[in-house]
C-alpha cells in the first residue's frame, strides 16, 4: 500500500502509517497543478489545504481513498471521485477548539480593535484615549449561525464570558435549544436582528452559499460585530464591505471567498483586509489540533486496511435504492455466493449492497443481498434446490 501526503504531517504520523506496512512519501510543497503528475501509482493521498481536482484524480492509477486532514471537502472534487469509486473520508470535530479559541479570540480583538491600536503603537502612536472606547462582549447576545460541534464549543466558550448565546441551525429545535441552554432562532434575520455578535459555523453547500447576505447584513444591529471562522463562500464579500462602512459593523475573518491556496501567495483583496481584523485561514492550525487530526487521519487509514472500509467517509450513499433484500442462510463453502451472484446476473437483478456473517466455528453464514429488482420465482426456486443452501427468503 502506498500513500502520498500533500501537506504537512507529524512525523509521529507518518510513523505510524508506516508502521502499518505503507510506503509513505510526504511532499507539503505540493499545490493542486502539482497533484497530477505526482500521484501515481498511490493508493491513498492525504491532504490538508491542497485542492484535489478531476486531473488528480483522473491521472492517479490506483487510487481508492481521499482523505482530508479536517473537517470540509469543498477542496475535493468528490463528483469525480463518485464516479471513479474512491471513497473520500474526513476528520471531523478534531479542529473543534482551536477554530473556537480563535472565533473567541476575533470577536475580542474586532470589539478591542487590538490590529488597529497594535499598528498605531508599532508607528509610534500612544492612542490610549481612541482605543479606551469599547462596549466589552459581558452581557452582550451572541448569535451562532450554524450549530455543530464548532458552534458548540464557541457556545461553552461564550457563556464563560457572561455572554448571552442565542443560535439558528437547520437541525436545531427549541426542545434541543432549551437542552442547551440557549435561545432558539426560528430563522437567521431573527438572530440578526437579536444579536450583538454573530458568530458563522456553516459548511460549504449550495444551500449555504452567500447565507450572510445583504438582507442578513441589513438586519443586523449597527456597530454589531460579524466573526467567519467556517467558509469563505458563505458570506457575500460585496454585501459586507457596505456593510462596513455604512453601518460600522466590525468584522473577524479567518476565511474568504476566493482566498488563495497554499503558503505565501499574495492576498488580492487588500481593501477588505483594511476594514477588518483578519487572519490567513489558521483556524485549525494549532500544535493541538493538528496532532489530533494526523492521529485520525492515521485511524481513517488503519481501519480501511483492516475492513476495506473507512470510517467517516462522507462519500457513500445514505439510502440504497435496492426495492427487496434476498437473504441467504448457507453452508460456509467454496462457490456458494458465486453460483447466486451467476444466477442473478444471467436475469439481469443488480446487487446494490452485500453482506456475509460468518457464524461462530465457521460452518455456516447468512447473507443479505440488497437488489434492485425482485428475482424470479423460478430463480429462488433453482436456488432452494442448492444442497449448499440452507434458507432462502425474501424481504
């Protein structure tokens, strides 16, 4: 087994994986236009913030398992991998307190306008009386869009602060609200209109794209402040720079549309950049959170070796379209399923899912086949008559 990492990874990581009897080669200077003529002959690749586009993934001759040393797989054309079979899996909720601690950590610095005066005193300039001004988070509502693991933590954060937390998730409820103890928003305008701070933690969806609109941005409070630690694309950049500067609504960003990819490029929206407090996308990136990722991503990898399968893969269909389940009761024996797997493609029946136990000293097994069609009687009946099997039924 073989597996490419684009990114940056522990050493202790890498170790492991290869302890797991893998040829591991790192490469973190890797970018997206690099992935093609790099992946090979690998059977699994491994990224942070390299993007993994249909050429990758198209050039790349074994490869069966994307993994994201994070939570989203915007950056992973999964439409391809669909298409080609390869499972892609993720590591999520183990970025939860970092991207917290830094959500936190803007709301202060955009209420304080810590760059501001941090730049006026590396110019020289002792502006104690025009940054004396500031109304403090205690007491102050804050407004979380979307209500996740992140979202959560900021939450616990927030109440620790003596802040009043109030939140809009689709999957949130006023029962599970009350459970929480926060406030229950039955839409995003009505926590714009509440809240003095309103804190972001969306995925990257159709459905959410530009959420954070003008319409939203308009209901918000003026001189309320605006914190984005999840995606760029969920706020709508023209909408907020009007937002700025006609209503003074102060802005915390750790993601941006458009942002670029990689390490050191040059950042093109340097006007957005001057009205807010900003920071490169390092929401996860710390010492902490990104041994916690390696170390999932290492178990993603160690149970796909061990099962075929990895866990938190976000790629497999949820629901089987297979109409009837045909369960098999059979002998432990050579050929069995194969002569049924004959049978049912000489009818032209596709198995959507399969599964086979094997029962305790190995004698017999009972397998499930899901299809899409209802086999013929004639078909089961043939099957009964199988000395090798024990029971049919159909369900």
């Amino acid at each position: 087994m073989k597996i490419l990492i684009a990114d940056k990874m522990s050493s202790s990581a890498v170790k492991a994986l290869e302890e797991l009897g893998a040829q591991v080669a790192v490469n973190a200077d890797l970018k997206a236009e690099d992935l093609p003529a790099a992946i090979g002959d690998a059977d699994i690749l491994i990224v942070r913030s390299t993007k993994v586009t249909t050429a990758t993934i198209d050039a790349a001759q074994s490869l069966s398992l994307i993994i994201r040393a994070g939570a989203g797989v915007n950056t992973i054309d999964i439409d391809e991998a669909n298409r080609r079979g390869i499972y892609v899996a993720n590591c999520p909720g183990k970025n939860t307190d970092a991207i917290a601690e830094l959500a936190i950590g803007l709301m202060i610095s955009a209420d304080r306008r810590l760059v501001n005066a941090t730049n006026d005193l590396r110019a020289g300039k002792w502006r104690k009386k025009e940054y004396g001004k500031a109304r403090g988070l205690k007491g102050r509502t804050l407004g979380i869009v979307g209500l996740g693991s992140i979202g959560k933590a900021v939450a616990k954060c927030a109440k620790g602060l003596d802040m009043e937390v109030i939140a809009w998730s689709r999957s949130l409820t006023p029962e599970k609200a009350e459970a929480l103890e926060i406030g229950y928003c039955e839409s995003p305008l009505d926590l714009a209109r509440l809240a003095d701070v309103v804190s972001v933690h969306l995925a990257a969806k159709a459905e959410t794209k530009n959420l954070i609109s003008d319409e939203f941005l308009g209901a918000m409070k003026e001189g309320s402040i605006l914190i984005n630690t999840s995606r760029g694309e969920v706020v709508d950049t023209g909408a907020l720079k009007k937002a700025i500067e006609g209503r003074n609504i102060k802005v915390g960003l750790d993601v941006f549309e458009n942002e670029p990819a990689g390490n050191d490029p040059a950042f093109a929206d340097t006007h957005l950049a001057a009205l807010i407090t900003g920071t490169p996308h390092i929401g996860a990136s710390t010492d902490q959170a990104s041994e916690a990722i390696a170390e999932e991503a290492v178990r993603v990898v160690r149970t796909y070796c061990q099962t075929g399968k990895p866990v938190n893969s976000v790629n497999v269909r949820e629901r089987t379209s297979a109409i009837i389940n045909l369960v098999i009761r059979h002998f432990n024996r050579v050929g069995v399923l194969a002569g049924v797997l004959d049978e049912l493609r000489t009818e032209g029946v596709n198995i959507e899912e399969m599964e086979n136990t094997v029962f305790e000293g190995g004698a017999a097994a009972c397998c499930t086949l899901k299809l899409d069609q209802e086999p013929s009687e004639a078909l089961v009946a043939k099957l009964r008559r199988d000395e090798s099997i024990i029971q049919i039924m159909l369900k």
